[in-house]
C-alpha cells in the first residue's frame, strides 16, 4: 500500500472519534539518501501498517517527519527507522511539549528537492553547521547582552510566542530569511550569534550558510525550542521562551508559558488564537479573538465574510 484510499473527511472524523494512544513526534538528520524514492516507499509501507499518521519530506539530502504513532507501536516505529539506514541511529526524537494525540489524521510522505525550501543555488556544505547548545548554556547565552539573538521562524510563529530579545527575521520564505541575515549582519561577523527554531531543522541548516559566509561564532538550540523546554524542565532550570510554540498540525500551537504577547488581528486585543479564515479561497492564518471570531464569521475581513456566506447559501 502506496497512498491513502479514505477520504480525507473519513479519516478525520475517525481520529477524533479513535480513544487510541498516541504520541505526538518530530525528527529530522541531514544525510545522503542515494534512492529517495525507494526510501519513501519501504517508509510508507512500514508505517502505514502502524496506523501512523503524519506528514513527511524525503529528499537526497535527508529526511524531515512529523508523525502521530499509536503509543504501542512507538518502540517499533523507532527500530523501523533506525533499520531503514545506519545514519538514523539514535537519531533525535522531539516529543510534543502538549499532546492531545490529535495532531494529524492521515500519512503523507513526499519527495522534495530539499528538506526545507531554502530557494539558494549557491552550493554549501549542509553538514558544517554552529554549535548546538543545551537548555544551560542557551540560558548562559540569553544572559549576556553581547550575543545576538535569531529566531529563524515565520512571523506568525514569532508573534504568539519567542524567546526575550530574540530577532525576528520579518520575511515571508526562508530564502529571504538567509539572504537578509547575511545583508543584515555583515558587519558583526565576529559577534556570536546564536539561532533557533521551532525543533532544529531550519536553523541547522541556516547556521552552515552562515559559516559558509564567514560568519565567526555561530550557535544553535540544539533540538530547537521543544528540546530546549523538555530539557529545562527535566534540570529545573528558568525558561526564557515566553508564550506560545507555534506548530504545522491540527494543535497549531503548544503552550511554554501563560504570557500572552501577541494581538488579535482585528480589534488588537491581547489574543493568541491562530484560526484559518472560513472562506476556503483565502484560507488566510491570523490571530482573531473570540468576540471578532462571532463577528467576523471566523473570516479574516467583511469582503470574506460575504464570499463565505454566498458559498454556504449556495449550498
């Protein structure tokens, strides 16, 4: 079995009916994957008989998942993927800071022409990347006014959740994100920088490029800003990530801290509530408060609001 065969729409009234287990996960490594096709196809089939769901990239330069497993399957889930190719040894495994076991409702594995849309043509080495830090020396590095601060996520991650002083980097694609950086930047190549992101992938990747222009001391949260938590936790140690983990499934979101640090879109009252506008055409993500959401008909404008209406009516 190759491809799902039920409905989305099915599926996703049978997970949120299901009473299964199960544990939210995310990994990625960056290695050579010779024969990208046949690696997806033996993932699928493995998984797919696990009842796993998710959404995962295969490319030639690695792998990059966000699964749902079945809690029984989990041990079998790691040794199927530590099988596939000696590189996925004890690879890491980020497991969701909140977890409701409803993040995802079917399996995709897809081909992609690189793990994560960088856009560059100019060639680098992926593998020179900064140096990784754990949750102490992070706190070390957010404690001194010298080091310079990047978070390398989209600015709608930012915005409902950061860590204190952290950059955000207000472009649309991560191809702009690196570009800018460099531009940005160019003149405190010696300064140490330290970047983040949502769970390592992105920023591994940014930091190489960073190297790649000469960039002295770059650093990097190791497993992103969900290992950076699980680990304070796990040593009693202060968090400085305040709000909202923004996340790619149906949670949308996982919660660090009760700080509230971003507005509603509309009214520009203090909310945090990613929603996608109901007008399917625009399916615009934004933040809207409860009294906007009634309002507004969970649409993101009036001009949606008639589009979404005439489209109910219609049927």
């Amino acid at each position: 079995m190759l491809y799902n065969s039920i409905s989305n729409k099915m599926l996703k009234i049978d997970m949120l009916k299901s009473e299964t287990k199960r544990i939210t996960i995310s990994f990625y490594k960056y290695f050579t994957v010779k024969y990208p096709k046949n690696f997806r196809d033996m993932l699928y089939q493995e998984l797919y008989k696990l009842k796993i769901f998710g959404r995962i990239y295969i490319a030639k330069e690695g792998i990059n998942a966000q699964v749902s497993v079945p809690k029984k399957y989990y041990k079998n889930m790691i040794n199927i993927i530590e099988k596939l190719d000696k590189s996925l040894k004890d690879v890491r495994i980020n497991k969701a800071l909140q977890d409701n076991g409803k993040s995802f409702w079917v399996l995709r594995i897809k081909l992609k022409n690189s793990l994560v849309a960088d856009g560059i043509n100019e060639k680098f080495n992926i593998y020179d990347v900064g140096t990784s830090l754990n949750a102490e020396e992070t706190n070390y590095m957010l404690n001194d006014p010298s080091v310079i601060f990047i978070d390398i996520r989209n600015q709608y991650e930012y915005e409902i959740g950061h860590f204190n002083r952290a950059i955000v980097m207000p472009y649309n694609t991560f191809r702009d994100q690196l570009l800018s950086i460099i531009t940005t930047f160019k003149n405190q190549k010696h300064k140490k920088i330290v970047i983040y992101c949502t769970g390592g992938i992105r920023c591994e990747k940014a930091s190489a490029w960073m190297k790649h222009h000469n960039f002295e001391n770059v650093y990097q949260v190791q497993g992103g800003i969900i290992q950076y938590v699980r680990d304070a936790k796990k040593h009693g140690l202060p968090i400085y990530f305040k709000g909202k983990n923004f996340v790619f499934d149906e949670r949308m979101q996982e919660h660090v801290s009760d700080d509230i640090i971003s507005f509603c879109h509309q009214c520009g009252k203090l909310c945090d509530k990613h929603i996608n506008c109901l007008n399917n055409i625009c399916h615009k993500l934004f933040i809207q408060c409860k009294s906007c959401f009634k309002k507004y008909q969970g649409c993101c404008s009036k001009e949606c609001i008639t589009k979404y209406s005439y489209k109910e009516n219609k049927h």
